[in-house]
C-alpha cells in the first residue's frame, strides 16, 4: 500500500545546524526525491520547515520533484519495485515499473550528504549510466530523462525478451527517468492515449480532435486533455493559452486569485500576480473583490446607480442592484 515516511535530515538538533552540516542540501534533496521511487505515497517528511527549508528558501527542490510527477497518480498504478539488473558501478538505481515502463531514479552514489561531502559546492566526478528495466512488454518506448525538474533528453528504445536497456553518460548527481510503452511509436505514452481514447495503433500525434489549436502531441506534452478545448476550465482554449503563456492545466496560471479567462476579459494581466491587489477603476474595490462579488473592474458604478461599487459594499448595499 502506498504510505508516507517521516522526519529525516542531516542533523537532528537545528534548521542552522543542519545547513552547516549539509550546505548543498543534499540530504534533502536525495530524501525527497527517493521517497516515490520506492512505494511511497508523497516525499518524505524533513525536519525544521520553518528555520531550515524557509530560512534557506529550499522550496525549489520539492517544485522540481513535482513538475517531474505532475499527473502522475501514484497509488492504483499496478506498480511495485522495478527490476533492474546491470547497474553499472557508482549508480544507484531506484523504481517503480508495471509491464508498461516505470518511473526510475538514478543516482550517482557519491553525490551524498555525508563524509567527505560536505564542502559548499562539492560536485562528485561523473558517471556513465547504463541498465536494464525487466518485466516489460516487448515493443516501442519512449524514455525521457528529467534533470532539476526538467527534460533535458527524449529518446526512443525497444524492449525485448522482456527487457530494455537504458543508459546516459556523464551522470554527476542524479536523473529521473519516465519509461513509457509506445506501441505505435507516435511519441504518446500508450497508458495516456488509451486514457483518453485515442488509437493505439495509429499515428494520431498531429490529430487536433478538440479544435483548440494544440495537437494531440502537444496535449501529451502540456498535460492537458485532448478532448477538452478549455482543459482547466477558464474561459481560454488551451492552444491560446500555450500562444500567450499562461498554463492550460490551471485556470490561474499567476495565482491572484482571478481566473485567466477573466482577467483576460476585462484587460488584466494574468501573469502578474499583483494586479489582484490593484483597483483598475479606483471604485474601492480591488479586482480580486470585483471578481468574487461579480462586479465590474472596468466600471466603478458596476449597477449605473449613481453610487460606487465600494461605497456600496461598505455601506451593506448591493453594487450589483439598482
């Protein structure tokens, strides 16, 4: 069953003492990173949140561990310990995997916190990564591997007798690897496309079936739907999103509160998070109340009675009556 583990960290007395002891942050980062690769339901629990990961603004490693599992369910997955055989020396292999692929993570087994490698700004010497994934069906996969929350390569390999080799040189600190069955070698995982009803048999990558711009392979890649225009819902189509940088998969892509679709309407930006706080028509109300009492932020006598929306507000008035 899945299951969370809990408190870890370098150093069991302080946030500062722990810094001191670990100052590339490794035992963090390594901690977390682990902990989905083997069976567990989330990261692991660090110690001192408020006068360590706070103190020393470590927050990006945990966004970068999400963006690696971003729509990725972790339990009901037929997942266990993924079978892995050849490990190359220095490189630590960990993984969950079904006859489908897995999800692996590689580590460089001298990139620890721990002696002699506690010196600001230690980068152990790099190794080359190759081994072999078991327990999978013969046939097309799409690998990609992900570094700092990132893809930094994307290839295709072939399973067979069950198996796929996997490898990567100059390996200094560690990889994730996403492993994914692509029968029909489109560049679409199998298990997202049978999810959403596309073919598994024929190349549909360059298929627009929702009209919102984005082809079936871009859905894939911006983990949105390819049978929902307006994936998340907020009034913008997803390929309109992508052109104007704002995120298809959340309705607000700067989180002020507002969604996209309407800031977008009344000529907010929805990539600045302070414009929430602003009062475009200096009626006393800011956008973020405009929205949430329907108001107009574009008018500041929303109802036309003469009387401003805020001064209604306060005065227990409704600005949306006359």
């Amino acid at each position: 069953k899945p299951h969370y583990f809990g408190e870890f960290g370098a150093n069991g007395s302080t946030g500062v003492a722990t810094y001191s002891d670990d100052p590339n942050g490794l035992a963090l980062h390594n901690g977390i990173w682990v902990s989905p690769f083997i069976g567990n339901a989330g990261t692991a629990m660090a110690w001192f949140w408020q006068d360590y990961i706070d103190t020393y603004d470590l927050y990006f490693e945990f966004g970068d561990l999400s963006a690696f599992l971003h729509n990725i369910p972790l339990a009901n997955q037929g997942r266990a310990e993924a079978p892995v055989s050849n490990v190359g020396a220095g490189v630590n292999v960990y993984g969950q995997s079904n006859d489908e692929g897995g999800l692996l993570w590689v580590q460089n087994d001298a990139s620890t916190w721990c002696c002699p490698y506690r010196s600001s700004g230690y980068v152990p010497s790099a190794d080359d990564v190759s081994f072999d994934l078991g327990g999978v069906l013969d046939g097309n996969y799409i690998i990609r591997w992900w570094d700092d929350g990132a893809i930094f390569a994307t290839e295709t390999g072939t399973a067979s007798s069950g198996s796929i080799t996997l490898a990567q040189p100059g390996l200094s600190s560690d990889w994730a690897l996403r492993v994914d069955l692509d029968l029909d070698a489109d560049a679409m995982p199998d298990s997202w496309e049978s999810g959403h009803g596309l073919s598994l048999s024929v190349d549909d990558s360059a298929s627009d079936d929702d009209s919102d711009g984005l082809t079936n392979l871009q859905e894939f890649m911006e983990a949105t739907s390819p049978a929902l225009a307006d994936t998340d819902g907020d009034g913008i189509d997803d390929g309109s999103e992508v052109a104007a940088g704002t995120s298809p998969s959340d309705p607000d892509t700067d989180g002020d509160g507002m969604p996209d679709g309407w800031e977008a309407d009344y000529g907010l930006d929805s990539l600045d998070r302070a414009d929430g706080d602003t009062d475009a028509d200096s009626d006393g109300l800011s956008n973020r109340e405009e929205f949430k009492r329907t108001t107009d932020p574009t008018d500041s006598d929303t109802d036309g009675d003469g009387a401003l929306d805020g001064a209604e507000v306060s005065a227990g008035s409704d600005p949306l009556s006359l």
